[in-house]
C-alpha cells in the first residue's frame, strides 16, 4: 500500500504555509498538544479519518500524530479537498489519501484504502467510513473501540443506524456537543456560506431576497449573517417550533412553493433530499443563485435541473449555469455541493478550534476507556469534556467567569426559600 496519494507533492510547501497560518489562532488544539505531549496517549492507536482535507482538519491530524497516532485520512468532499494542504500533511507523516475534484469511485475507493489501515479509532464526517465498514468491510469491527462523528447529517445517519439496531461499535456524536451546534453550525456555517457565496458570485447581498430552507442550528446562522449584510430573509421549515421561531427573530415564514418567485438567493440546510425540485425551480426569477450547505449534494435536485434545461454555461469557476428553455438562468453554486467548502475554506479558524479540540477529546476518550462496558450505540460527548474545551477556548481568550459561592451552591441544591 502507498503511504500516501495526493495530487502533486510540490505544493507542499504553500501548504504548510496554510496550516502554519492556521495554527496561531487554534489555542484550545495548543492547548489539548500542550497537556497531553508528553504522556503520548494515542500510542498504539490507528486513527481513520473522513473530513475536510484543510488547514484546519490538517493541524488535527497533524496532532494526533505528535501524541502518538498512526493516522490515515480521507477527504469528506471532492470540492473541499485542498491540494497543497495534502501534500503538506503526507510530508507530515499523515498517510492522506485524497485531491481535490475526485470522482465517486476515487472518493469510495480512498475511503477504502484508509480503512484498510485496520483503525481502531475513526473519526468521521458524515459517517461514510463507518456505513462502509459495516456494508463491506465487516471484518475490522472487532477491532475497533469506536469513534467519533462530526457532523449533523452523519450522526442523523448514525442514530438510524443505531434504531435499526445495526450500528456494531459504540460512537460519539460530538456534532450534539454544546461547544460544537452553538458555534460551529450556528456561527461557522452562518460565516463561511456567504464567504463561498461573495467569493464565488461577487454578487451583494444586500437589498437581496435570500431564501434560508431550514431553520436547524446551521438555518439560523446562515438567516442571521444574511440579515447584517441587509438582505430581506424568508424561511422554509417543516417543523412549526423552528418555523415559529424564525418568524420571532424577525424573518418571514412561508412555503417553498410560496417562496420560489419570490428569492433571489436560495440557500439549503435540511439534511434531506430534493428540497429545492423541480416545481420550484419552475417559478424561479432570472438569474436566481442557489447553493446547499447541508452534508451531502442532494438538497438542491440536480436532475431536475438538467430536465428543465435547455443547456448549461460556466461563465465563472464554481458556478454551473442552467438555462432554462424560457430563456431563463439559473446558477448553482459548487455542484450543489457545500458552498462554505466547495467554494471558499470552511468554517473561521477560531470555531473549528473548538470543534477539533472535542474530536481529539472524544478519540481520546474512546482509545483510554477502550469503551469498556459501553454497547454498540450512539453516546453523547462527556458533559466534562464539553465544559472543559470550552473553558479552555476561554481562558485561551483571557475570559474569567465567576464561581458560585458555598451559599449560593446550598440555595441551588435546597428545594426550600
């Protein structure tokens, strides 16, 4: 087996620059390094990763491995993979296997060949390695302790698996941490989709109707950011909570249907499939831009665009141009891909520190405690290792928070005045 398969190993240099950049504004991963180099506690360990091949994700891997790891990874996404910050990471030592426009089989056959590693540990993005341990390669499930996922979709993935009574491993849905849906969906996703969006179009936003369909952690965030840069937002939800939550943060609430002559932007984040479709793309306005920011590249439907189509343009990079047979243009952003990733470089530095920081805990968690007396299922991030990396990211801030005194503990503890 190769070490590594990147696309040009020349390019590491300007990817180290990438991660160099990167890792000053990482304290709670400097941090998580700082306590734990000297005892070396993934020793031993096989680490399987599926994420987002960036600067980022690189200083993560790159310190799994100074505390000990062997650690094989794949990129998540063929748009998201960066080319130099791959070749960067196989001169780390990482044995990556990835590049940037991969096609399915490619992708497939590099999250095979990451398993073939024997992991004991995985951490995954969208829950690709271990569906694919578990549909063809069984035979590595007695030798792994667990692992961690990362994202919405994945442990949506994940907590069907484990009701269908399938899942073989015990894993860590660390997307459902406190330190990581209130600031890597919210913030993260509400930044770095319009970074993807005005890197891509050069368009404005403001004065712009954008349309947010769905109103999760990530659909605030995206509403939110939309609004500061003052554009008129309109929600789409399924869920009458959320929907009437949107409605008291000030946006308006309506129908896809409703919603589909209406926007100018439309921006998806359901985690389900063929949200944007065929009717609505029917009554679209002229030159309507539409862009996904859910896991996977089946929220906008792609065949229903081509069917509609007369023919398609690309007039700018990471803009796929489908003209209508009225005449009409419609554009979507990075093959329908996540625009945040496929068409910029994800999520601010300083909110995936946060994420990365729980990832290494929970892998660290899961390699210590070798699961001992934990069943095959989905688990939540330890509440003390939630609150200790994010205490960490605020002592890293020079923030202080005040403690209760011994009174103020007894109150809280007693049911009477």
């Amino acid at each position: 087996m190769e070490n590594y398969k990147v696309a040009d190993m020349s390019l590491a240099e300007h990817g180290q620059k990438k991660i160099d950049w990167a890792w000053q504004y990482m304290p709670s991963l400097q941090f998580c390094y700082k306590k734990y180099r000297d005892g070396q506690p993934f020793k031993g360990a096989t680490i399987a990763a599926c994420l987002h091949l960036e600067a980022k994700t690189a200083n993560l891997l790159i310190t799994l491995t100074k505390l000990g790891a062997t650690v094989a990874a794949c990129g998540s996404n063929p748009l998201s993979t960066q080319d130099d910050v791959c070749a960067a990471l196989a001169q780390k030592g990482v044995h990556v296997y990835s590049h940037r426009g991969m096609s399915a089989d490619e992708y497939f056959g590099y999250v095979r060949t990451v398993l073939g590693y024997k992991p004991n540990v995985i951490i995954d993005d969208g829950a690709d390695l271990i569906a694919t341990v578990h549909k063809e390669m069984p035979g590595l499930i007695p030798g792994l302790l667990g692992g961690s996922e990362e994202t919405t979709s994945g442990v949506k993935r994940l907590r069907a698996m484990a009701n269908d009574g399938v899942l073989k491993f015990p894993m860590i849905a660390v997307n459902d941490a406190l330190s990581k849906y209130l600031f890597d969906n919210r913030y993260g996703t509400g930044q770095s989709v319009w970074d993807g969006f005005i890197r891509t179009t050069n368009m404005a936003v403001a004065g712009k109707t954008v349309v947010v369909v769905g109103y999760g952690w990530c659909g605030r965030g995206v509403a939110m950011r939309a609004a500061g840069l003052g554009a008129h937002v309109i929600v789409t939800e399924i869920d009458p909570h959320k929907a009437c939550e949107a409605l008291m943060d000030g946006f308006r609430v309506m129908s896809m249907e409703e919603a589909a002559p209406l926007g100018d932007i439309f921006l998806t984040l359901t985690g389900n499939i063929h949200v944007i479709r065929r009717e609505h793309i029917a009554r679209m306005k002229n030159g309507a831009v539409l862009g996904n920011a859910g896991h996977f590249d089946v929220e906008i439907s792609k065949p229903d665009l081509m069917a509609l189509a007369d023919h398609t343009e690309k007039l700018r990079d990471n803009i796929d141009t489908y003209v209508m047979r009225d005449g009409r243009r419609i554009n979507l952003l990075g093959e329908g891909r996540l625009t945040n990733l496929a068409c910029a470089d994800g999520h601010p530095i300083e909110i995936m520190d946060l994420s990365f920081s729980l990832q290494l805990e929970a892998a660290l968690h899961i390699y210590q405690h070798k699961m001992d007396g934990m069943a095959p299922g989905l688990y939540p991030v330890p509440p003390e290792t939630d609150r200790a990396v994010m205490e960490a990211k605020l002592a890293a801030l020079g923030v202080h928070l005040d403690t209760m005194t011994d009174e103020q503990m007894e109150y809280m503890k007693s049911w009477q005045e």
